[in-house]
C-alpha cells in the first residue's frame, strides 16, 4: 500500500505537467505526418493492408482493410487507448481482416515508438506491429 501514494502522487505530477507541456499522447513522440503500416498480429504477417496515423492532438485515423476510420487518442505515452472510432462502411473480401485489425486496435492499451518502428500492445492481449511508411 505504502508504493502505491508515491506512484499516485508521480501520476498526478506528470499528469498536471503534461497538461503545459503540449501533445504528451502519442503523436507527440512520432514524426509529424507519420503514417503507419500494420505488418503483424501476434506474430502472424498481417497480409491486408491497414495504416494508423496521428493528424491531431488526440486523433487517430488511417486505413482499415476495407474502410477509413478515425477515431480519438487522448492517454498519454506510453500509454494508449483507442476510443470512438468511426469508419465507413464498405463491404469487401478482407472484412475478416478488418475485424481482426478493429478488436486488436480496441484491445491495446501500451505504445512504444523506436525508430521506424511502432508497437501497440496489451499486457494480456494483442501486439500489433506497424512500420512507418517511407
């Protein structure tokens, strides 16, 4: 019990600082404009295309297997949450892939940004390993 006021305590400094300090979601530790290319799920290629960019403080968009989407992003980094997405609603042969690209994307709740590399993941759910595009 003693760990977690300390912890709490750091949550709320960071949580109050990141609030002056600009974009803290993750779109703040991406490069602007960044456009990401799903490549796996669970270790399996991803074989449908999918993409998930950052083109505002908070928002999330991109290019599902069959529709586009958006959808906003407001947890700061490393955290990640992915809430009231929209997509449209084109009917196609990769909607099985799109189902699966949706529940990963709603299931992920950690973000790690390296390089050309970006990781969605859930401690006991799914990873998603996008890559940037050039």
């Amino acid at each position: 019990m003693r760990r977690i006021a300390p912890l709490a305590a750091a949550l709320s400094a960071t949580m109050t600082l990141s609030a002056c300090a600009g974009d803290e979601t993750l779109r703040g530790y991406v490069p602007d404009g960044s456009v990401w290319t799903l490549s796996e799920i669970d270790g399996t290629a991803f074989a449908a295309r999918a993409t998930i960019s950052f083109p505002a403080p908070g928002k999330i968009a991109g290019d599902a297997p069959c529709n586009r989407y958006s959808g906003n992003q407001a947890a700061p980094y490393p955290w990640f949450r992915a809430e009231r997405i929209l997509s449209t609603k084109r009917a196609c042969t990769e909607l099985a892939a799109e189902q699966a690209f949706f529940a990963a994307l709603e299931q992920v709740t950690l973000a790690e940004a390296q390089g050309e590399v970006l990781i969605l993941s859930a401690p006991e759910g799914p990873v998603m390993v996008f890559a940037r595009q050039p």
